[in-house]
C-alpha cells in the first residue's frame, strides 16, 4: 500500500472516531440533562468536565499539526524508520 493511500485510510479512521466521540459526547449531555436537570451541580460538573477537555484539545491540536505533517514527509521520502524515531 503506497503511502498516500496509508495517509488517506489513516484520516478517514481518525474523522470516524471523532465523528463518533461527539456523537457520543450529544448522548451523554443529554443523559447528563434528563437525570440531572439545570441545577448548579450540573453546571459545576460541566465546568470541571470542559476544562481538561479544553486542554486536551489544544495538546492533540499541537500534535496534529506538528506530528503529522513530519511524519508523512519522512514517509514520503521512504525514510519509515526515521519517521517512526522522530514520532
């Protein structure tokens, strides 16, 4: 398999799962919202449940736009090895 189709598989499995994380993150907000209700426990929850998301998210964003780009023009020279000693 020619590295450009590797890259084209590997990011439609990525957009699938995260197509699939939000989904499920819908589902559990509104579990969160027939169980609980709008109450300041609820709120505070979601506060301390958004923040390391937050953080999350900008540190898998920071990866992705530094890790990505490296790794696949060291794959696309057939450097495998070095790519896989930069990651």
């Amino acid at each position: 398999m020619n590295s450009k189709k590797l890259i084209a598989r590997a990011t439609v499995v990525i957009a699938t799962f995260t197509l699939l994380s939000k989904i499920l993150g819908f589902i559990r907000e509104m579990a969160l919202a027939y169980v609980f209700g709008a109450t300041a426990s609820t709120d505070a929850f979601l506060v301390a449940h958004t923040i390391p998301n937050i953080i999350f998210a900008i540190l898998a964003g920071a990866l992705t736009l530094v890790a990505v780009p490296v790794f696949s023009s060291y794959a696309a020279r057939d450097r495998r090895d070095e790519a896989w000693q930069v990651f």
